[in-house]
C-alpha cells in the first residue's frame, strides 16, 4: 500500500475513497489504513479495506 500511493498507482483519491491514519496521544503512528473501490465488484458500492498495523 504504502509503495502504490508514493507512486501514485493508488492515493485514495476516487469518490468513496479514503485514507487513515492513527496516532497515539503522543504523536506516535499505531495504524494506517485506506478503502479502495473494489476493482472486481459489479458495484460501485462495494469497496475493500487495505491496512497496515
């Protein structure tokens, strides 16, 4: 995930998607994940979840 958004096949940017990212109280970085249109569903409402932890 983190290869594709810094080349820019996938950053997240399509209606319905999104990135997150989570920190602790003290700024340090716990999780990072993102939601994706399913590039294999029949629906635009059907979407997948890629995550680091």
């Amino acid at each position: 995930m983190v290869n594709e958004y810094e080349n820019g096949k996938n950053t997240f940017h399509k209606p319905g998607e999104a990135l997150f990212v989570v920190f602790t109280p003290e700024n340090k970085l716990i999780a990072i994940g993102g939601l994706n249109i399913d590039p294999y569903a029949d629906d635009p409402k059907v979407e997948r979840l890629r995550r680091l932890c």
